[in-house]
C-alpha cells in the first residue's frame, strides 16, 4: 500500500490515506517521491478558492522522486531513456491536446482546455496524480526531465513552481542587459522574479515586500533595493521608486503579489514605455479601480498577463537552476519540512508565511 | 495681414484676428492654408481639458497648404526641394530632442517632454503655429510631406490625426493577416483603425458605436459587423462579439471611445492570450475597475496602451492614404467645410457628433 | 477497388494502380477526392531530387475531398462534427510529435523529426496516404478544416501549397501596412507571397520573374510592377527596383525561387536594414557566393529562413482565402485539369511551366 | 599647444603633431584625455581599408576624459550639468540626422547616411576630433556619460568600442535565460559578446578562437567552453558543438571574426530555427560560399546582420560596465599602454594580435 495526504474537501483537514500500489501502464512511470512542494495554490485548493477541483484530490504539483519502475521504454524530454534510481522532476501540465484552436492556431497552449494538473485538476480517485504521496504515478505522455546529479533534489522543490512562474514572467517582461526591475511581492514568485532578473542581466532589481525576513533573503539573492511595505505607505514607496530610477520608473514592473490594489501602485512605479506584468492574480481577489487615461494610454505602457508555464518554461527554468544552484543553492528557499502527517500544519506555514517554502517529504517518519 | 482663428482661453468663443505675415528663418516655411482639421481635441482644449496649453492658441493640428515661400533650401522628408506652389502637409508634433532619455535609451519618442504641437501646444503668441488661419509658419526642422499630385487636398483632412493615430494603434495592435479584430469607437480613430485593419488583412472588422449613420458609414469602408451601443446593451454587445469569434472573443481589440467604462467591456471582447490596445483615452474622463484576475491574468492578455504618434506613423499613414485613396476616398469623412468664422459652428457641430470629420477652409468667404 | 497513380521510383512514368478500399480506424476519415495538387514538389519527387522518400509514394499533399465515412466521432479544427459529405481539406504534415526539444522547447514545430507528410513521405503501402488517388485515408489525427460552401473546391487547390508556405513567408517577413515588397519568383509561392503582401497592406509589390504570362497574371492580381528577368539583366533589375524605392531597396525582399544566385540579386534589392526571406530553397540546387560585409553586415539586414508551415498557417491562408476568394478567385491560378491517367503529363508541363497550377481530377474520365 | 598623434594617410606612420587649443562653441566640451582606445578600425584605418575616410586623421573613437571646460551649461546623457573635472566619456558616432528616411521612418539610425564618426570619420583639419591626443573637442550635440566614481577610467576603454558592439550583437541575437550561444572570435568583440551572453542569462557558452592567451583569458570570463582554431580542424569544431549542445547546434551564434569563411562554420553550429549574428564582417575581407538550402531554407535560420551602434546600445553596455565591474574588472582587457609616440607600436601590437586592448595614454612621458 503506498500512503498519501488526502484533500478530500474544502476547509476540511488533510488526511493521510493508503492507496493501492499503482498499475504501470506502457509509457507510464511509478516515481518514489522525495520531496513535494507545498505552495501558495494548495493554500487556495484547500480554501476552495478554484474552481472546477475534483476533489478529493492528492496535492502537489511540483515534485522530485526517483523512478521505481516504468512501463517499457520510457525516454525523458532529452531523449534518454529512464531506469530506476534516476532522480527525476516533471512538468505538473499534462494533457495539453495541441489540436485545438488555442494550441494550435493561437499557438497559446497554456490556454488550452484539454490540460491537466497533478496535484489540482486530478481526483485522488484516478490514482496517484498527486505529490503528497509516498509515490507518483506518471502517466504516459508525462514531459519527464532528469535532475542533474550536481543538483540536490530539495534545489528542485526549492525553486518549486514559483521558479518556472518567474522564468515566465521574466520572458514575458523582457527582462535583459541593463534593465531597471521592480518586483511586487516577495513570495516564491516574487523572489524568483527578482533572481532571475538579476540573472538576466538586470542592472537594478528593486524588490517591494514583506516581512523583513524575506526582504533580508531577497537581499541575499543579490536583489539590490527592497522597500518594506509593513513599513512604507504606497505613496512614498512609488516615490522612493521613481527616487531610484531617475525620477521615471521601472523599465519593467512584475506584479506577484495576488492583491488587486497592486496593479495600481505598480503601474505608477512603471515608466513611461515600460512593461508591467501581472503574474500573482492567480485566483479572484477582487477588483482594482485605474485610471485608463493617466495608468496605462498616456504612459504608453504595455501591460502582459501572465497565466501558467508550458514545457519550454519548465525546462529552461531548470537549465538555469542546473547552472547557477552552486552559488545561489535554491534549496535555501526552504525553511522546514514536514512528513505527510503534517500537511496541514504545511498548509497552516505557508499561508500565514512563517515559511518561504514548506516542503514535503513523505519518507519522513510520523 | 494674416486672418486666424484663436482661442484664448478654456470655455470662450474663438474669435478671428489679423496676424502680421510671418517672418522667415532660414529653414523655414510659409504656408497658405489649403484646409485644416477640426477634431475632438480642438473640442478638448475649447473646454480646458488638457493641461499646460499655452493659451491663447490657433488650434488646427493636421493640415494641409500651399507652399509660398521658404527660407532658402527646405526639403520634405523624402529629400525633395520645396517649391512654391507645392502641396504639403506636416507633422504637427515638433521639436522631438532626440537628446533625452526617452528619445535616445528608449526609443520611445512620443514621450519625449520636449516635444511640441503645433495648434495645441504653441501659443499664438509665438505666432501663426496652428492651421486655422490663412497662413502657417513651418519652424526649421518641422517634418513635411508632399501630397502626391492624385490626393485631393481634402482627402487629407479627412483622414486627419485619426488616421496615423489609428495606424499607430493598428501597429501595437499587431492587426495582420486574418486577424479577427473589434473596434470600440465609430470616431475618426476608430473608423481608421476598422479601415487600416481590414487593408492590413484582417478577415473579421467589427466596429461597436454609435449613432446608426456613422455605422453605416463604417459599413460602406468594408467593416463586417456592426454594433450599435444605442440598441444593444454591454453585456449582449460582448456576447455578440463572442458568436461571431468562435465563442472566443476577437485577436484584437482597439479602444477609441474615451470612455473609462469601454476596458471593462473591451477586455471581455478579446480572446485569451489576446491583444487590447488602449488608444482613446487621450484626456483624463475618470476611471474602471477591473477585476485583475479574470481581465488581465487568467487572460493572458497583451494591454497596450498607444499614445500620440511619431514621423513613421506620419508618414506611413500618407503612403497607405494614397495608394488607397482613389477606392477608399477619405475625402468622404468630411461632413462639412467651415469659414474661420464658424469655426465655434464647427467645435459646436464635433462636440454633438453631427458630424464625421469638420474642417476648417480659411479660403471660405465669411 | 480504389484507382490511384502511383510513382514507383524516381524517373519512372506514374501508373495507375487499383488499391483496396481503406479500413477506417476510430478517428479516421475517408474522403472521396475532389481535386489533388500538381506541384513543383512532385515534380522534385519525380526526379528523385529529395531525401528519405519511401517510394512508391501515392504523390498529392494538397487536396480537397468530400467526406465519405468517418471512425465515429471525428471534428474538424473548429470543434465541429464531420458528416458525410462535408467539403473538406487538411495539412499534409501530419505526426508532429508535440513531445520532442524542438517541439516543446525551441516552439519550432516544423523542424519536428517525427512529422510525416501526405503525398512526400507516407508510402503507397502504408495506403492512400496521397491525394492523386479516388480516395484518401485520413489518419486519426490529420488536421481538418471544412471548405466554407462559398468557396469552390478548386480554389483549395488554385491556393495549393503556395499560399500556406506565402503565408508564412509573408509572415517571416513582417509583411504590413505601407511596406516596399519585391518577390522574386512567379511561381504559385511567389505569386501567392506578392498577393499575400498586396492583402496585408504593403503599398508597393514588384514581382521579378518570368514568363511574360505568368507577369502579366500577376498584374492581374494587383502587382506594381513586375520585372521580367528574361528581357532585363540582373544589374539592370537592381537598378530598377532602387529606381522604384527612392533609392533605397525594398523594406522585404521574399526569395520564391529554388535558384541559390538568386539571394545575391535579392540582398541588393533590399534596403539597408531590412528583411530577406530565403523561402524558395526547398531542394539543394547549388551554392551561392556572398560578400559578408557588403551583403549582411554593413546591410545590417534581417536574412530569415522559412521552412514549411505548421497548421496555424494553413489554418489562417484557408480564412484568408474563404475572406477575399469572391473577388480573387484563387481557381484561375489553374491552368489545366488532369486525369489520373494523365499525372505524367501534368508533372511536364509543371516542369515546363506551361502551366501556373496542375490539378489532378480523380473523378475525370480516361 | 595641444599634441596628438595624426595619422596622416595610410601605410603611413603615426605622427605626433602639435594643435592649437580649440575654441568652445555654446554648448561645446573641450576635455583632457585620460585614455584612449587602439582597436582594430584603428589598424584597417592605417592600411586605407575604410572608404571615405578624410585623412588627415586624429584616430582614437571610445575615449574617456577629464572635463577641462564647457561652452555654458552643458548636461549629461542623464542630464546633469557636467563640471570641471569630472570623468567622462562619449559616443564617438556624432551627427545622426534624426531626419532623414532611415532615422525617421524605418528608425534605423545607424544607417543614418549623416553620421559622423570621432577619430574615423573627422579630419585633423577640422579640429581635436579624436583620442590620440592631450584633448578632445566635443562638438555641441556629442552624447556624453559620467563614468561613474567606482569604475576606474581605464575600464571604459578596457571595455572599448567592443563592449557596445558587441552589446549590440548580443541584442540582436535575444541572448536570455538558458540561452546555448556560440561566439566565434576572440578579439575584443567576441570576449565582450561572450561575456555578456553570461552575464545575459546564457547558460552555455563556447568560445571559438585563438591565440590560446586569449582563450584562457576568456575562461577567466566565466566561458563555459573554449575550441582553439590553431589546434582543431573546422569539421571537428563543428562536430564538437554539436556534441556540446545535445546534437543540435547552440541557439545562436554570434560571428566576430572579420573572416567571411566564418560563416560557413558558424551557420553549421547553429541549430534548426535559430538565429546567426554577423558583426564581424566590419570591411570588405572577401567572400564566402553558401548552400541556400541547407544552410538557410531548411536550417529556418535568422541572420542578423549588425551595423554599428547607437546611443542606446553604448549607454547601457556602460550601465552593465558600472554594475559589474568590480567583479569582472575590463581594465584587465588591456594589455600594454603606449604614450602618443608610441602608436605605431601600439598598432603593430593590435595588428599581430600581442595585445587584446591597447590604450593611449596622452599623458605618459615620450
């Protein structure tokens, strides 16, 4: 039998249930889970905040774990085929149809209605499609990529989804040499956002949060200026902004905060020209009230939501943390781990923000 | 003496006055005016709805003239010497620094703050710098293009800054090849962007205004479908719009209302991963709320916001004028001639939408 | 039984052969051919001039059907039903994997290893895997669109593979609104490219080719200028197309050749900072001397090799042919129809450019 | 007086002659020199190889100096007043119409027919127009930047013309996150190019070059990989960048070599769909043979010729300079420094590839 935390509802506590060992179908993958992130979206799942979740659901969506067994030959998106032992990570997408209107003609696939998540827009009744769980099992067709061996796992789960979310949003901002950044928020999303628009060639990365603790690990990432906004009202913050950027504004500003009101306050930190992208709105909080004369036409600004992360995404954000993780050590974004049994204390950390990352980890002991 | 329409102050009757002849500098021009536009902005400043306009003014921004002398050698922006008796008109906005930040780091030229207009943000004072007026004086340095010899001088006004404001919008629109695409707005700018839309490809144009004669008036320009915003309420408008993309909404939607509410509306149009360019929102008539979740993030949605023009919009806008002309015949937007004594006739007649395009003729008798 | 002309090997007369009647596998469609394409591909294939064709090959990649039997439920790419009788037509790439590096990461689909082609590189013993047969088999998966019922099957084919690859030239190329155009080739791409950039807003397209009829068909279509490179040396056409665009060369230069010294002649003709298209390449027919600091990097020009088309491309050529087909009438780009028993003698004259565009008429007698 | 080192034609020594002190214009700079650039235009320069150069010449573009005197108040690039004494440097190319059709409409300002070049393209009969000398004079209208107090002067010109240009390249080439790039040269534009896809966000790149004092310097740079062409074959280097980049080629490919057969070898370690820069092809060094097909059509390759430099590029590679120099130190870029009557060594040097930067200091003692 192979345990896993349950979310059998909204607003119910997360039980950990035994399920039958799964069945490999040809194509398929069993993965022994080592670790499993707990983020931000199982917050909301377990609040009930999206919609369309069939619960009961196995959480975890982004996951490391080492390959028990596959069903035939099965090759990783490299094109090398997988044995057990190897340590592997996966995209959480799956499904993506690439025949209808939206993959196809508007090439927009993360807009696609046929794709599935693991760990969100899976039922625990269909098996193991969660991370929360002593095993994973991979469906065929599941883009499966290699965790270098210079890679501890725990980097993987420390970069999370937050880190593939900001590779998108950086792209989607064109961040490059040069450039003026200001991020909104200084969750994973965020803090990614602002690492990888250092590494992208940002000349200033300005990081606009909270609490202190995370302000001080955005510092430690290299993130140049960071604004408290426990401490600094909205006004003086977009002045110290504009203080910063000779008196203009970001080149590009990276809303990650899942607060409406923050559109408004990042759009006057933006300069005239620039690029504000809203990648935290990933559930409905509400609404915000712009000016469309002053915030967005006369300011000539570009304004680019951002939704999901395809393969490409996934992939080259693990190319960089391949790269870089022996110097910034991703696993560092987590603070604790908890056994399966926990999991609800995880979901507890995480949305009061005692943690940057709560990790997973269901080989530890109850 | 030169006679010219002035207005000099917010909320007074524009009043003609005699001018001494301008005096030319080397590099400059003289113009007889041939025709001028009267637009929406003329009716902006009439109300004072435009900050720092250096009152008293002769408005009149796009226009059209005779050449009647020039300060020794001046050539128009193909490099052809000017002759007396040439046809010209001339990009209103002068004095781009190509020097400052945004000229030369961004490139974004439209928001250089040196940058002036004639009949807008030069005073009278300064003298004969806005077309309502018999003559006007081109400084060194203001742009001019010959109209070609098969272009009545009327078609030119008729097109107007709406033209080369629609294809700057049509632009950051990305409106190409079988694109499907929405205008909100029956005014010059969104009649031009349905226009530039259709020539440059797109195989669904569907304009959203009012009243029924400007509709059929777009109609008779090859737009597809037309609602009007007097019959069909906003929440049937935007489910129209999806029948007839699909289900999806359009690629493209181009704002030219003015009205904050038309985003709200507008971004319900556009189809995920769409494009929304945000070009009528010239002055500032208040503000809408979003909501940032379902209208920009979960949308993917590109926001543009599109202000004023540079020479290449200018310029380009000319050349598809007069390739198209003799089919399109702008001279048509023209609903009527005005003396520069009608000109509060004309501001009177642009404010209550009686019609098209107003232009003023200071050849008119009074 | 089911007659299709069959090409055996290189260099050997097309026969026509009876196969059995397709096996409908759930997903796939069979259709009863109303017209196949004849084009300079097969006339390639004949001559055994491309790579890893797996010979006997049923030739054919462009067709028009009607549906003759589906394996249940099987929608077209707008999500609807298709029903016996529907009109039809559908990509010829087929098996693009979505899964490989090129797919998924470099978003380059059509450098995809695993795609396969209709009528290239599907062999007759895999069944009526081409167009030049009474019927096709559509494997599960094949792209479908329906053909609007106010466009006549033939313009499908009077399109043929020429205005999807135009299409992606045009595309390449940044073909818009007020651009300077020369194509160089008046073969169906080409004058599928000058066409396209006519629809996308260009206001200059001048066609360097030959014969005179061919010219003069492209006059027809809309075409500025055309140049015959039979009657002008190739300095001399240079010269022409400066003469043509102040001096300067054209914004986009397209190639629709399949002759290498043709890039050298088209660098000249493009202006310095502009676009190259290289689209007519699609065999190996030799080597080409260029000068890189003349010809590329003092140019500063943009050199954009275009590669077959992926079903977006298809996809929007077919809207934008159903949009201006009225008034175009793609079918007069057909020359002359051809029985089956006549492939030999449709592959001459398309070698001997007697013909614009061949079309195979299964259904015609012998 | 003022001496400087006059090149007075070419395949001519260097000589030191003595100017009178320039005379200030309003809105004029005179500087003293601290350092001046040697590059390798300098040495095409000696040997006549540019065409219209008006000898004879103060050679010296990429320069950095003291602020000895202003003609009235005169600002910065940033607009600060500049001041006696302050450290400054400034973009040589001068002149730049903002008028005509390439500046203007296609904004293409670097084939801006008007520019004017310190140290190229100005003669020594028209002024201290270039480095080699104890002063500069900067025209009314020079771009100048303050070289920031933590960046020691020799920096700038460690940096020299190369750090732009290739700022320049690698802009053109859309080096980002996990970006794989090839650089083929090892002069001054290729380490910069190399250097700054690292600092870019490229996770792989391989130097391809000689002598092997350079190459070792570039690993110094943090290059991921180093192919010595003095000791490995062309068919071998390209198989080892295949075999480097997963059997694909790199995703681009930036050319800085001068040597047109480099394109042949640089097109080939492209991978499918990607994109080749040329920025080295600086004069006319000859000729290169191409295949269309396999090198352009079916590679689906970008090409992207690279002219020169604009405001833009030179303003933010010094931004990418102030920020990292104190980890990366371009001073180490210069090898040796030569007082004025040492610039025939200094070419000699430049030319036999002794010294990867050589700079003038006007200061030093004969």
């Amino acid at each position: 039998m192979v345990k896993a935390a349950v979310m059998e509802a909204p607003e119910r506590p997360v039980q950990v249930v035994e399920f039958p060992e799964p069945v490999l179908e040809p194509g398929g993958v069993v993965l022994r889970t080592l670790f499993s992130e707990v983020c931000g979206t199982d917050v909301h799942l377990w609040h009930g905040r999206l919609a369309e979740v069939p619960y009961p659901i196995i959480p975890g969506h982004i996951n490391v774990g080492e390959v028990e067994a596959t069903g035939g030959e099965v090759r990783d998106a490299d094109g090398e085929v997988l044995k057990p032992g190897d340590v592997v990570t996966f995209l959480d997408v799956h499904g993506t149809c690439h025949r209808c209107w939206y993959c196809e003609v508007a090439k927009a696939s993360t807009r696609c209605p046929n794709r599935r998540v693991y760990g969100i827009t899976y039922s625990a009744r269909d098996g193991l499609l969660g991370g929360w769980s002593e095993k994973i099992y991979l469906k065929p067709g599941v883009r499966i990529v290699k965790v270098p061996s210079n890679v501890p796992p725990e980097a993987i789960i420390g970069g999370g989804c937050g880190l593939p979310t900001a590779f998108h949003a950086v792209e989607r901002g064109g961040v490059g040499l040069a450039a003026s950044v200001v991020v909104q928020g200084s969750g994973p999303v965020g803090l990614n956002a602002a690492l990888l628009s250092i590494l992208a060639g940002a000349c200033q990365v300005i990081l606009v949060g909270a609490p202190a603790l995370r302000l001080e690990f955005a510092r430690s990432l290299g993130v140049d200026e960071v604004i408290n906004i426990e401490e600094v009202p909205v006004d003086e913050r977009v002045q110290r902004v504009k203080a910063l950027t000779g008196g203009r504004g970001a080149d590009i500003v990276i809303e990650a905060t899942g607060v409406p009101a923050a559109l408004k306050e990042g759009l006057a930190m933006a300069r005239d020209c620039g690029t504000y992208v809203v990648v935290g709105q990933y559930t409905d909080h509400g609404e915000v009230t712009l000016n469309p004369h002053w915030d967005i036409n006369k300011k000539h600004v570009d304004i680019r939501g951002t939704w999901g992360i395809d393969f490409s995404h996934f992939y080259r954000a693990l190319k960089v943390l391949a790269k870089h993780n022996g110097r910034i050590r991703w696993e560092r974004f987590i603070t604790r781990r908890y056994s399966l049994a926990e999991a609800n204390q995880a979901l507890a950390d995480v949305e009061a923000q005692k943690v940057i990352k709560a990790v997973i980890d269901p080989r530890a002991p109850f």
